[in-house]
C-alpha cells in the first residue's frame, strides 16, 4: 500500500486546481519526460523564456539549457529515469 495518489505522475490539465495554483507561483515550473520533452510550464516559464506556454510545451528541455550546462543535465535525467525504473 502506498500513499502517493495516481494522479501525481499525471501532469496538471488547465481546468485542475494543480494548474491554477501553479500559474501563481513566481517560480519556475516545468515537467518534463523520460525524453526531455516539455510536457507542462507555468506561466513564469513562458515569462522567462520569452515564449508563449504553447510554444514551450512539447519542446525539448535542452533547447533552454546553457550548452555548459547542457552535459550535467542529461546526466541527472539519466539518474533520474534509471531510478524511476
């Protein structure tokens, strides 16, 4: 038995109360897939990354990563999905 709910693998759909509080966040927030892909970005991130949100999703999270930092990152998401597993 776990405590986790199912939807929290889920990401947030516009009309989820998990989608409006994260618009509100001056934060930040993005999900991404096992591939790098954008799945989800609040409203900060398309103000960040100087695009709109339907530009941002089903992008690829290397797209926004400094190249200096581009090798870390797919290190970390390859912990991360191995972990997962």
């Amino acid at each position: 038995m776990t405590d986790r709910d199912p939807d929290d693998d889920v990401p947030p759909t516009p009309d989820s109360w998990r989608w409006r509080a994260l618009d509100e966040i001056t934060d930040v927030v993005v999900a991404v897939d096992s591939s790098g892909t954008i799945v989800y970005g609040n409203d900060f991130a398309s103000h960040l990354l100087g695009h709109p949100r339907e530009q941002v999703v089903g992008s690829s999270m290397a797209d926004y990563l400094h190249p200096d930092d581009l090798v870390r990152a797919l290190e970390v998401m390859s912990e991360i999905v191995t972990d997962s597993l």
